[in-house]
C-alpha cells in the first residue's frame, strides 16, 4: 500500500511566496478569546491576537462584543497587556534573527494581548464573545480574503463560577514539507472541566464559515498524506504537509462540567509549510520514504482510525548499492532519507513467533528524480497463545546523598494475549519511599506491589517512585544501591528472561541533568560473544528560563553497534525517530512544551531509552563510547557525557574493584589529567596505569602532604582504555581514562 507524489508547488502558492512583503501579509494571522472569573456576571475577557510581522501594525486596541439569545448585549474595549507584541517561535529551524520581525525576509509572527472587563447584565445559556477584524492574511493558499472572525461561548446561567480553556500552544506555527509534524492543542483549565477538541471552519461572521479553495476543506486544510488527524480527548494533531502552503484552520474546544456543555472557544489558526534548508528532510536533494506499521485488528490491511502503530522491529532500506535501517518510532512511524532511483521497504520483526507482517517488500520508484515523497504502509497481524510480558527499570536520576532519587518502572505486553498480575519492585534498604504514581496496592519494606488486570497486547503502564537517600555516612560517594523488579505472572510467561530488570546504581556526588547512561561498563571475556542488548538511557531538563517547545537529542551510535538490533524502549515524552548516515539517530520532541525547573521542576525532565546490541565482532580490547548532543529550541546544543562498554579480559585489577571512585579531568583527555578525590592525601601515594588486559603500562611514587589534587601527564601512552588505580594511605582510589 503507498502512494507516491512530486512536490509540485502550484503557482498560485510560488506567487504567495514570491511577491511582495505587504502582498505577504497585511492583516490578521490567528488569535482567540478567553476570559476569567473575577465577581458574580463580572469576567476578565483576553484577545489573544497574532500578527504577521511582514503586514500591518496590530490594532492600537480591539472592540469586544458580547450578545445572547436573553438580549442585553453590548461591546467592550481591550487595551494592549503591558510588555505584549513580542515575537514568538515558530519552528526549531526558525532563525528570529532573519525573520520579518527584525528585519529579515523571513517568517514571523508576534502575540499580542488586549485584556478588560465586561459585565453581564443577566444570566444565559449561550452568551458569545466574539472580535471582527478586516481582513486576513491575503497570502493564504487555502481561503480567499475574507473576513476575520473568532467567538468564545459562556453558560453563566447553569454555571455562574467558570473560566474558559485557555490554548497551550501559539496559534502560528511552522512545519517542514515532507516533515511529520505533531502539533498540540491541549488546552488547560484550571476548574478541571472535560475537554472535547474538534476541527471547525473559520467564520468570516457569526452566521458565515470561510470558503475554502479545493482541495482544501474545513476537516482537511493541510494538503497532507497522511491527512490532520486530531484527538478529541488529548488535542495533538497529527499531519505530513507534502507541498509549500499557508494554511488556515480552526479547532474548537468544547468545555463540559457533569456531561453539560458550559463553554467553547474557537482557535482559528494558520500554518506555514517551508521547503527550508534547516527542515528535517532536505527535499531538494534528497527522496523520502514515509512508512508506518500498525497491528491490523480486523485484517483488512488498512490502516483503520481504532488501530495502533507497532514498534517492535525495524525498518529496511536497500537499492543495489546500499542498505540501511531505521528505527520504528512512536505509532509505529519510520523514515527513510534515501537517492535517486528504486529502493526496496522491508520490516524486520523481533520476534515472527508472535506476529506476521503484510507485505513482505515495497518498491518505490523515483527515477531520477529527487524531492519525492513516498507512502508505505505495513499491516502486521497477532498470532494468538503468546503471553508475554517484559518490565524496564529507568534510573531517571542518579543516587545522590542527601537528594531525592527518581525510578521509573516501564511495564508492556509485548506479547499477543491479554494478562491479569502484578509487578513487585524491591529496593535497596537504604532508600525511603516518598511517594509513587500511581498509589501502589500494598507495600512491606521493601517490597511495592501493583495489581493490573486484563492487561491487553502492545499496552504499556509507567510507574514512578520517588526515594530519599540518607546523607552520609549512611550512604557515601561510590556506595551501590541495588534495587529490582518482577512483573508476573512468570510461569506462563513464554519468554520469562525480560521478567525481571535490576540495577546496581553508584552513589555519585553533582550531576548535569542533561547526561547519557548504559546499563554496562564492563562486559568480561567469559561472556563473549555478548548477544544482549545494551540499555541506553538519555536524559534531559529544562533548566533554563521559560518553557521548551522543541527538544532535539542527536545521538552518534558506535560502529560496533548493530544498527538492526536498534530497539526504542520507552520515551517520557511524544517523538519520531529518524536515522541519518553516519549512524546518526535523531529523537524529535515537537511541541513538548516543557516548563523550565524553576517554574515545575517535576515535570521539566524527560528522556528517552533504547536498547541496541553489540556486533559479534565485539572482542577483548574494543570500546564501545557514545555521547548525546540535546538541543533546546534555539540554543546550541547541550554535549552529553561519555558513557562506554568496554570488553575486558579478568585480572588481577579486580582487588581494585572496591575502591573509592576518583575524580578525573578532563576525560577523555588528549594529555594532562587532574586527580583527586574526597579524603585522598596524597603523601606516600602511589600511582598506576594499566592497559584493557591489565599490564601495568605506567607507574608513579608521589609525596606531596599538602596537595588536593595532582596532574599527571599521560600523552605518552597510546589511544584507548585505562584503569587508573592510587594507593594512599587512607586506602584505594580508581577510575577509567579514555586517551583520545
């Protein structure tokens, strides 16, 4: 199943990007009306206004009117919010500096606030709040100008107490052709009431909708394959534009309170869609493979709106030349960057016990030609009687005396049958519980237990669990804390091996927030072959000033890490995958909107968690290093620490094995290195060095009572591993040294 299609960007749509800055936009972009309860039949009433900077000035102030079926309606005027009419982010790729904002050519957009007061003079069902405004942005493809119009909807006379839903995201944004974009519109609400989100049509009046140009429509304003989709219950749209357009649409939350409809607003919106050189996909150069697996319920081989992506394989692209793979991502897409000529999609199952898959292989044909955009769809099917289940424990932060420690537990019926058990995590007896989401079934220290039932396939369920760690000397720097968990029924379980998941987790002092973390440093020689997955775990905060629209995490995987195995396990967030050449994987979080610490600190973190295994080439003497860069909406990007898995044969460096932790720096170094380590004296100490097979490659005596710290000079030696070992008089220190 796929469709095919050329970038052909019409020329109605090449004039609007191509004439005239004041032909580009003159008047309203996007904008919606809320209000807050302040006194009995007395409301704060906001405009939310957006402006594009390439037209007009936004109004010095906004007329406001407000009318019933009851009668007694009337207008209001907002005066501008003090600091408003600042730029706004459109896209990750958007540049503020080059936009029509500051100067530039450009995309931009300003938000600008009116606020005042308005009083009703009685109760009614239906009062409306509504701002008209001549004329829309003229350089839209998918209306003719028309009038701009947007209306929000009060019941004060069942429900006299009541704010509206007010919009999360901005109402402007930018997306990429051939870029799958995820857009939320969540609203929140601060009286708890149920959110209903449904696409609507623009109104030029209270009595008129928008005429759209075809093939646009009020449910398809985007020319988009796959089409807007949009879930009532969450707000996140979902679209892949496939040609260069400015949109306009609309999305109308619905406000109930014990099932009776009590508000609306109406969020009329606009989209631009680039064909910009910082897009995901550059499409001037380049072909792309769309694809998506999904679990086929009724075995019809489309993709139905009730059936959910799968995830657990990977994606295979070849030509006569070439081969590559990609990661299935959230909902089950992939995407393939691939040249000019015939290209072959494949799916490859983890496990073909559990599910077959339909069709074996996709052709696409791009000839010569580049910027095209193919559609593949892969339909898999269960096979039932296999009952699997498979737990992750996710350090999402490390132990830190003193502190508060983060666990995360991820259960999923990765298996085809429906389940009823529990999952059991004991924890270190050190640690205390603070508190878990959600509330655990029972508890005796230090066993939590959670109850599930009629736990169906591809389902998955998160547990966190929040710890305090004593501070010293109860618990100290390179102390393990050991803690695991079980999810049951395990008899049954037809691969009970991903049963049980456990961590020996090091006590460590400070730590960035923004780090990369594998579950093995060391895999000994008696384990090679090593034919297990590696557990990766990125985690990331926002530690900045204000919300994070975008987070982009850029992930470099070692050479000796076969790409087929690549197996995203869980992710705190939405996000898509792509895989790059030069085994570069992107993790895309569009639209997370992630609060800065300083406003949530619980819910600024996130994270994403792969597993991916060694090649069968992974021997005595190989490093496995890998290091993460996270980018932060406009900012440069955040590097990660360097985590490795070496393959190391047994020595005698294993009486070492429990000494205290050294702090090294830099490292990995290229030359000098600085040493230290909490209570270390550094009279009569002794140093030494030792190669991956541990000879003893440098050693050196040290009598310095007064110092806290030692250089030591190591650009002799070569590239790789080294086990640094200090023998003071208070006892032993270690680290690990990576020479560049």
């Amino acid at each position: 199943m796929k469709t095919s299609q050329r970038f052909i960007v019409l020329l109605f749509i090449a004039f609007a990007f191509f004439a005239s800055d004041n032909a580009r936009a003159s008047h309203a972009t996007a904008g919606y009306i809320t209000y807050t309860y302040l006194s009995p039949s007395t409301y704060e009433v906001i405009l939310t206004f957006y402006r594009d900077c390439a037209g007009v000035l936004a109004p010095a102030s906004a007329s406001i009117s407000y009318n019933s079926s009851c009668g007694g309606g009337g207008t209001v005027v907002l005066l501008p919010v003090p600091g408003t009419g600042q730029q706004i982010p459109l896209s990750p790729f958007t540049v503020p500096a080059n936009t029509a904002c500051m100067g530039g050519t450009g995309y931009g957009a300003e938000e600008w606030k009116y606020s005042g007061i308005v009083v009703l003079p009685i109760a009614c069902s239906d009062w409306t709040f509504s701002y008209s405004l001549c004329c829309r942005n003229p350089s839209n493809t998918t209306v003719g100008t028309g009038n701009f119009y947007i209306e929000t909807m009060l019941n004060n006379l069942n429900v006299p107490i009541n704010n509206s839903p007010v919009p999360f995201s901005h109402a402007v944004a930018e997306f990429c052709v051939g870029d799958p974009a995820i857009w939320n519109q969540n609203s929140t609400d601060v009286d708890g009431d149920s959110l209903v989100y449904s696409l609507v049509c623009p109104k030029t009046d209270s009595n008129s909708s928008v005429v759209y140009n075809p093939p646009y429509s009020c449910t398809n304003p985007i020319i988009a394959s796959p089409q807007v989709s949009l879930n009532p219950i969450s707000g996140q749209m979902a679209f892949l534009p496939t040609v260069q357009q400015i949109s306009i649409l609309a999305v109308k939350v619905d406000e109930y309170r014990g099932g009776v409809l009590i508000g609306s607003v109406v969020n009329s919106m606009q989209v631009y869609v680039s064909a910009n050189n910082l897009c995901l996909f550059n499409i001037g150069s380049n072909n792309l493979i769309v694809g998506k697996t999904f679990i086929d319920g009724n075995q019809n081989g489309v993709c139905d709106s009730n059936e959910t992506g799968f995830t657990s394989g990977v994606a295979n692209f070849t030509n006569q030349a070439n081969s590559f793979n990609s990661g299935l991502g959230f909902g089950g897409l992939f995407f393939g960057i691939v040249d000019t000529g015939s290209w072959t999609s494949s799916i490859d199952l983890f496990n073909t016990n559990y599910f077959s898959v339909s069709p074996d292989s996709i052709i696409s044909n791009f000839g010569s030609q580049t910027g095209l955009i193919d559609t593949v769809n892969f339909a898999v099917q269960m096979i039932p009687g296999n009952p699997d289940l498979s737990i992750e424990l996710l350090p999402l932060t490390p132990p830190v005396p003193g502190f508060n420690l983060w666990y995360g537990l991820v259960a999923t019926n990765i298996g085809t049958d429906t389940i009823t058990g529990d999952v059991q995590f004991t924890h270190d007896s050190l640690l205390t519980i603070n508190s878990t989401t959600p509330l655990y079934d029972s508890y005796t220290n230090p066993v939590v237990t959670w109850n599930f039932t009629d736990f169906a396939p591809f389902q998955t369920q998160t547990y966190t669990i929040w710890f305090s760690v004593p501070a010293p000397p109860i618990v100290n720097l390179g102390d393990k804390l050991n803690s695991s968990v079980i999810i049951n029924p395990v008899a049954t379980d037809v691969d009970p091996s991903n049963n049980i998941d456990s961590i020996n987790h090091e006590v460590i002092g400070a730590y960035d927030p923004n780090d990369k973390w594998v579950n093995r440093e060391t895999i000994l020689s008696n384990a090679l072959p090593y034919t297990d997955h590696l557990d990766y775990l990125i985690r990331f905060q926002n530690t900045g000033t204000d919300t994070a629209h975008t987070v982009i995490i850029r992930d470099t995987l070692d050479g000796q890490l076969d790409q087929s195995t690549f197996n995203i396990k869980h992710a705190s967030h939405d996000y898509k995958v792509i895989t790059r050449s030069n085994n570069v994987i992107e993790f895309h979080f569009d639209n997370i909107l992630l609060p800065d610490s300083n406003v949530n600190e619980a819910a600024s973190h996130g994270y994403i968690a792969y597993k991916i295994k060694p090649k069968s080439s992974f021997g005595i003497g190989n490093v496995i290093t890998n290091a993460a860069a996270i980018y932060f909406d406009y900012n440069l990007p955040i590097i990660t620490n360097t985590v490795l898995t070496e393959a190391v044969l047994f020595t005698n460096l294993g009486e070492h094995s429990n000494a205290t932790p050294l702090t090294v720096y830099p490292n990995p170094t290229n030359g000098k290195i600085t040493i230290s380590a909490e209570g270390l004296n550094w009279e009569k100490a002794n140093i030494s060095v030792y190669d991956i097979l541990g000879k003893q490659v440098m050693q050196l005596n040290v009598n310095k009572p007064h110092l806290n710290k030692y250089s030591l000079d190591i650009s002799a030696l070569a590239k790789g591993v080294y086990n640094l070992v200090v023998e003071g008089k208070e006892g032993n220190y270690s680290a690990r040294v990576i020479i560049e």
